[in-house]
C-alpha cells in the first residue's frame, strides 16, 4: 500500500497556470534535496569502497570514486574467514530470531485478541507493563550473564529480542480485526484451537506477519549492542559489531594471520564490508516495503 | 452465569457436594482454556526472564554487588550508592543532557516529519511519490554503527568531506571529535536525518484521512494553497501531533543508545554535551566496571521514566482513549 494522494486535487485551476507551473518546479527541486541528502551519505560509503587505497589517503572520500578500484571487495573475498564467520552468525541469528519471534509473539497475540479469552485482561496487562517500565541494563546484564549463563553463545544475540511487546501489540490489534464469524463456524466444524490458528488465523493475516517479520529483521540484522554486550569470542560476532571493531582496528578482518599482510587496503575495506552489511536489508525491504508502510500506520493509530 | 448448573440441591447438608461440583467447574473451565493459554506460555515465560527478573533485580541499586554473593546475597547498603552518584556532578550533567538533547529532537523531529508529510501529500505523480518514500525510509534501514561511519567520513579530521570542504573555503580544519560545543547540533542533525522519513508516514497517513471536501469547499472560497495548510491540515493534524508528541515526552529520560555511542564514537572529549544517562550506565557497568553507580543511576531512570510515561499516557487517555497504551 503506498500512501498517495487520491487523484481528488489533481486538475489545477486554471486561472493559475504561470504559479502552479512555479510551484510544480519548486516542489520537484524540493524532493530532490531531499532525496539527496538521504541517499548521498551512502553514495560516499560505496564510492568509497570502490576507490583505491591510495587516492583514499590522498584526497580523502569523495561522491565518486577518483581511482576506481575492486582491491578492498577482491581483499575481503580472499581473507573470508572473519568476514564469512560474521555474515553466518548474523544470517542464523536473523533467521532464527525472525521465524521464531514471528511465531512466538502470534501464539502470545492470537489469545489476547480473543474476546471470550477469561485470561485476556491480566495476560494483556502482562505483557505491555514491559513497555512502561523495565529494570534497566544492569540488572539485565546481571540476569543474562550471570543467571542463565547466555554469555559468549549465540542465545545471547536471540533470546533478548524474541518477544518484543510492541510487535506483540501490532498483531493482536490485526488479530481482532479478523470477523468473529471466521472463528465461530471453525469451531463449529470441530476446529482445535491450534489447527484454527495455524490454519486459518495465520493465513488470513499475512499482511501483519509481513510487517512484524521485516520490523524484527532488521532488529536482529541491525543489532550490535547485544554483542557489544555479551560476546568475547570472535567466532561469534555478528557482522555490525565486526563493523564496530574493525572501524578501530584493521587487523580484526585478517586475524587468521596466515597471510603476511602487505599493507592491507584498510580505508576502502572498512567501507566494503559496510556496504556489504547492508546489502541485504536494502534487498529485504524492497521486497516488503509495501507492508513496511501499511504495518507502520497500524502501530501508529491504533483501530 | 451458572444456568449450566442450576442449584437444584440447596442446605447444609450438600455444602460438601455443592464445593466439590464448584471445583468440578473451575477445572472444566480450566481445561478449556488450556488451549489458549498454552500458546501463550513461551512468550510468557520468555518476558518473565526477560522483562521481569531484571525488574526485581533492580534492587541492587540499594546493594553493594558482588558477582560472588548475586543479587539476593549481596549486602544491603541502602542509599549510599545513590548518595554517591549524586553527589558527582555526572548525574546533573547526565540528567541534563538526556532532557536537553531529546527535547531538541522531539522538536525539531516533529517539524521536519510534518513538513516531509506535507511534502509528500503535494505530490500527484504517482511514481515521484513511491520513490521520495523509498528514500526517506532509507536512513531508517541502517544500523546505528553504519551512521556512525557515514558521520567519521564526514567529519574525521583528515579528509572528512566537510574539513575539505572548509579548507576549499579556506577556513581552518576543525578537530570534531574533540570539540564538544558542536555536538548537540551534530547530533540533532543525524537524529533527525535517520527518523523524520520514518515518522512523516503516521503523519501523512493522519492528512490523507481527512475529507477532500473541506478542501474544495476551501478553494471555491478562494483559500490559496498556504492558506489550506494553515487553516485545515494543520488544524485537523493537531490531535495526532499531540499525541504521538506527547508519547515521545514520555520517553524523554530514555536515550537512543546506539547514537550517542556510535555517532560520537564514544570519544571521552564530548562526555561534555553527548554523555546521557544509558551511555554513563554503560560506561559504569562494562568499561568502568562500577556497578554500584551503574545499578543507581540505572534506577534513576527507570523510575522517573516510568513516572513520566504514567504522566504522559494518563494525559494521552484524557484526549483520546484509542491513543493511550493502557
């Protein structure tokens, strides 16, 4: 769903054809500002990921590159250990983390947008108090290293984020939009409440899975902090906490040492694995971006 | 309620069998809400481990912690942590910069998504509209540690863009990274520039519910485009900016983590103007290592966080019940 004006206003009056043509100009020159200024920060990231190491140190970043050069991704393709470790973990943990969140918070939301649910009231209470009021990080820290033991695994980076009581939130208001009748005559043909859920319910409510799917992947794609947190060992992180140590030190992409370094291509391959980390949410979204806009205005104003 | 079981039987005498039937009843109905209410146990058991324990594991605010002893067999020390973090001038410092900055980015966050939805609303052609939307979403698709990059290309001291820019000028380079007093424009900047996109949907989503017949009617009366604007967009957008302004007022002593760490790259020179309350917590848990002042200053926010999302909800629910969380 994309949100545009309905064609309602279109015809321009004509008595003012000279301002309107003003005004149509003005406004096209306003929306390509303002495309540039959010699309050119990463026009400078990739320009400079394809320049050479050397014009980097020269003349610094620049919209386009001023020695074209593929050095730092043909680096970064022969030392792939670290690299390669990072996009796996960071792969699993979005897919683990999405499939299961998504499922999860449906089995948690589905109940709570029951009307003849007894439990609804204190569960619902249950469940968004979270949002209000939470014991902050160091008691959570506390609890997740010292209490269940998740440091240096990769539950660390799954579990925290698995329910999130604002996606929780999404689906059972789309939930109970869904007509009391869809459910009545289901259980009327001996449907279990589980074979009604997974066969009907979820079908019927693709359009919130969407949304709450590529919300939550890009938390979990996105995330750094729970690395930044819980992991030491390197076989373990992720690909944007890489991105945090590599932006102080080089040395974390060939950390397999096995090659002696010959003035590694430092500049460009910091912004080639950049630009490679963000790849694959650029190409998620394009694909769920429809859902991204309606799921948004969902959350925003409820009913 | 009980017409399933009508009291047939009544007297002393059956008390016993009328209790046993209640229980009878109240396992029944158990039963049938078994179903339901077992699809929600991992997500209950998940947000009680998640959610709740750290909440009661709040206490160690009022502890010296030792890793040793855990929570509950840590020694009680009562106020002296807080004593201690108060009597610094980091919790004014904190406290200060947290309000301050995301006061600067409620409001001129607010302004920039009104005027992007605006925008946006102007725009007929179809296919100009879905790209600008495509953009604007852009920056709110990268991580926090991705802005932190584009932010040191464009401000490192040797050259950043903007010191080569200054220099083609030929101004002076500026140290960024070491100069605070630039930071809280800098940082309002980058805030607005990753989430005013995202937020001008709720608002145009809000401007195409209204009824194009206001606008006519406008028009027939000769009102110019700046005049509909002003006298019926903005007007009619009121109760949602109110209340998705409200809602951010009442998140005001919660910092957006990843953007002060990131951004300023945690440098020790703009502790000055960029230090808030979640990155001094973190500061003191992980680099640091006092947890006492983390754990203190952690309940601090939590609790005037609370009060104030209590405050801010309970005046959202006065104005419109389908708005407030609760």
């Amino acid at each position: 769903m994309h949100l545009t004006p309905s064609e309602r206003t279109a015809e321009l009056t004509p008595s003012q054809p000279r301002r309107a043509q003003v005004g149509k100009l003005f406004l096209l020159l306003a929306v390509a500002a303002i495309g540039a200024i959010c699309v050119l920060p990463l026009v400078i990231v990739i320009s400079a990921s394809l320049s050479s190491e050397r014009s980097l140190v020269e003349w610094g970043y620049s919209l386009l590159p001023r020695e074209f050069s593929i050095a730092a991704y043909a680096y970064l393709w022969h030392q792939p250990d670290q690299l390669a470790a990072s996009y796996g973990i960071t792969t699993f943990v979005t897919v683990t983390g999405t499939l299961g969140g998504l499922l999860l918070s449906s089995l948690l939301a589905y109940p709570l947008a029951r009307r003849d649910f007894r439990w609804r009231r204190p569960l619902s209470f249950y469940v968004f108090f979270t949002m209000l009021f939470n014991g902050g990080l160091v008691p959570t820290y506390i609890v997740v290293s010292q209490v269940l033991h998740l440091k240096d695994t990769v539950w660390a980076l799954i579990l925290p984020y698995l329910i999130v009581p604002w996606f929780v939130l999404l689906l059972r208001t789309f939930f109970a939009m869904l007509p009391v009748e869809i459910i009545e005559s289901a259980q009327m043909d001996g449907f279990g409440e589980y074979r009604l859920f997974f066969r009907i319910v979820l079908p019927l409510s693709t359009p919130v899975l969407a949304t709450v799917a590529l919300f939550a992947s890009l938390n979990y794609w996105n995330d750094w902090f729970l690395a930044l947190l819980y992991i030491d060992d390197r076989r373990l992180l992720p690909l944007q906490y890489l991105l945090v140590t590599i932006i102080q030190n080089i040395e974390a992409i060939n950390m397999s040492a096995n090659t002696v370094t010959t003035a590694a291509p430092a500049e460009s391959v910091r912004m080639a694995t950049a630009v490679l980390a963000i790849g694959p949410i650029v190409f998620v979204y394009s694909f769920l971006q429809k859902y991204f806009v309606q799921g948004l205005t969902v959350g925003a104003i409820k009913g | 309620m009980n017409t399933a079981y009508p009291n047939q039987v009544s007297g002393p005498a059956d008390g016993g069998l009328q209790r046993a039937e209640r229980k009878y009843r109240g396992v029944k109905r158990l039963l049938r809400d078994a179903p339901l209410l077992s699809m929600t146990l991992p997500g209950v058991l998940l947000l009680l481990v998640f959610a709740y324990l750290p909440m009661f594991g709040i206490v160690i605010a009022f502890k010296n912690f030792r890793v040793s002893d855990g929570i509950w067999g840590s020694e009680w020390v009562g106020f002296a942590n807080f004593r201690y973090l108060f009597s610094s001038s980091d919790a004014w410092r904190i406290t200060f910069n947290t309000l301050f900055l995301n006061a600067l980015f409620i409001a001129f966050g607010t302004v920039a998504a009104v005027a992007l939805a605006l925008l946006m609303n102007e725009i007929r052609n179809r296919w100009l509209n879905r790209v600008l939307q495509s953009f604007l979403f852009f920056p709110y698709l990268l991580s926090w540690v991705l802005v932190g990059y584009i932010v040191f290309a464009l401000l490192r001291m040797e050259n950043g863009l903007v010191n080569n820019a200054l220099a083609a000028l030929g101004l002076p380079p500026v140290n960024w990274y070491m100069e605070s007093k630039y930071w809280p424009a800098i940082l309002l900047l980058v805030s607005v520039w990753k989430s005013a996109g995202y937020n001008s949907i709720i608002y145009l989503a809000a401007m195409l519910g209204i009824n194009p017949e206001y606008y006519e009617a406008a028009r027939i009366d000769g009102a110019s485009k700046f005049q509909q604007i002003s006298r019926i967009k903005l007007p009619l957008l009121a109760p949602v900016l109110t209340m998705m302004t409200l809602l951010q007022i009442g998140r005001i002593f919660y910092a957006d983590f990843g953007l002060f760490y990131n951004v300023t790259r945690d440098s020790g020179m703009l502790y000055e103007t960029t230090d808030v309350i979640d990155t001094y917590v973190f500061r003191m848990l992980r680099t640091v290592g006092d947890i006492g002042m983390a754990s203190s200053a952690g309940f601090y926010q939590a609790v005037v966080g609370f009060l104030l999302v209590l405050l801010s909800n309970l005046i959202v629910r006065r104005m419109d019940k389908d708005n407030a969380l609760f």
